[in-house]
C-alpha cells in the first residue's frame, strides 16, 4: 500500500519542520525526492540525510513567490533528473517573516502582500509549474499543506494568514474540477496545532497545550507526511478537491 517507487515528489519549503517530514516519509515511500526550500543549506541538509537513510533525494532551492524562478528551477530538475508526479505546496508563513498575532486594524499592509505571495502565490506558481507536464503523462498529484484557520475563525490576530490559506483553499478546490479529466489529483490538508521541531510521537509537548485537544498530544511532522504518503499515492485517485482536517479532533465537520 502507498508504493511511492517509480514516483518523483517535489515538497515545498521542506529544508526544515513539516515539509522535512514530508520529504522523509515520501522518501522512504520510494519515492524521489526534490527538496525545495528558500534557504540552499538547509535544503542540502534534508537531501543528505534522506540519502543517508538510503533514499533518493535532490537539493532544490528556490523562492516560490518568484515565479519565474520557479519555472527555471522545475524545468531544470525535469529535463536532468525526472518529471515531477507529486507536488506538495508546504512552504508557507515562514516565508512572510516571523509571525505575531496582529488584529487586522493593528496590520501594516505592507504585511498583507507578504502572506499573500508566500501562501497563495507560491502555490499557484509552483502549480503553474508541473500542471502541463502532469497532463501530458496523464497522471498527477498535488498537494497543498494548509491551515484550518482558512476554514474557520477560531483565533484572534490571524486574519492575514488565514485570507491567504483560505484563498489557497480555493484554488486547489477549483485545480481538481480542471484537471481531473487529466489524472490530476488536488488535495489540501487543513492542519491544526503542530509542533514543527518535533521529529517523532515523544516529543516533549506541554501537558495545557496537548490538553485542548481530543487525542491529548500536538500534531508532529510525521502525521501530515503520513496523509501526504496516502494522496500522493495510486490508492488516491479517487479523492481530489478535498480539504483534509487534521487536527487531532479540535475541529470536525
């Protein structure tokens, strides 16, 4: 189940936290791995020790929100490695600067545009980029790593972050309906809480935050990479324009 053998996988700001546990889990699915990140270091860093576990594993730097960068750097890897099946869209807020809760009334515009280019424009941008050559093969998968904030408010000063995941949201609902003739899958996992450090289920979580939420535990790296294995795989190709909420039951619908 969820052979990933045969498949190439680029993830998305995946030089640390959960796109580093994404890339490790699709990895040792079988799968290649195109290691993206804005930061050229700690992408090498998650290659080579995916490589060092037995992996296959490539080193892609680049910025989402450039567009242009983003079509140079797939288009390279394509044409010297392998065509990318599966696209998981995970860089994200930490590519806006460090995030404060900040009520929009207090927000500096200049903000408004950063959240916005990280969380929805690198998306559509990195879409852009294997759209046609998934369609040409006839099969895809792409999948966008979001926040359940773009679904329901729950949270004060979050607002920038949560329009721009919301509109992420909408876009990948609205990907699936034009492609799906295509072979082309396009899922969104609604993450909650999680820790992005923690690199198993022991992490040293403190006992008030695990307890607001049903399971009793924060969510680490390796449950979204775990969802990421399951959409990325044949198994799922019945499943596209849905939006996943993986939270540890702090909210159902």
């Amino acid at each position: 189940m969820f052979d990933l053998h045969g498949k190439t996988a680029l993830i998305t700001g995946a030089g640390q936290g959960v796109g580093a546990g994404v890339a490790r889990v699709l990895a040792a699915q079988g799968a290649g791995v195109a290691v993206n990140d804005i930061d050229k270091d700690r992408a090498e860093e998650t290659a080579q020790a995916i490589r060092e576990a037995g992996g296959t594993a490539y080193a892609l730097p680049f910025d989402v929100t450039d567009l242009d960068a983003v079509l140079d750097a797939v288009r390279g890897f394509e044409r010297k490695a392998a065509p990318v099946d599966v696209l998981v869209n995970n860089a994200g807020n930490a590519g806006a600067g460090a995030f404060r809760p900040t009520p929009f009334r207090q927000s500096d515009p200049a903000d408004w545009r950063r959240f916005t280019e990280v969380n929805l424009f690198g998306v559509m941008n990195c879409a852009k980029a294997v759209l046609d050559g998934m369609a040409a093969r006839g099969h895809g998968r792409i999948v966008t790593i979001a926040s359940g904030s773009g679904v329901i408010g729950q949270a004060i000063g979050v607002s920038l972050y949560a329009a721009a995941k919301g509109g992420a949201i909408a876009f990948m609902r609205h990907l699936a309906i034009e492609n799906a003739a295509d072979g082309i899958t396009a899922n969104t996992i609604a993450l909650g809480l999680i820790d992005p450090a923690a690199s198993g289920r022991e992490a040293n979580h403190t006992r008030e935050m695990a307890a607001r939420l049903p399971v009793g535990r924060i969510g680490v790296p390796d449950d979204p990479a775990a969802l990421c294995a399951y959409l990325a795989s044949d198994e799922a190709s019945w499943i596209t324009g849905q939006t996943l909420h993986l939270n540890g039951g702090s909210y159902t619908s």
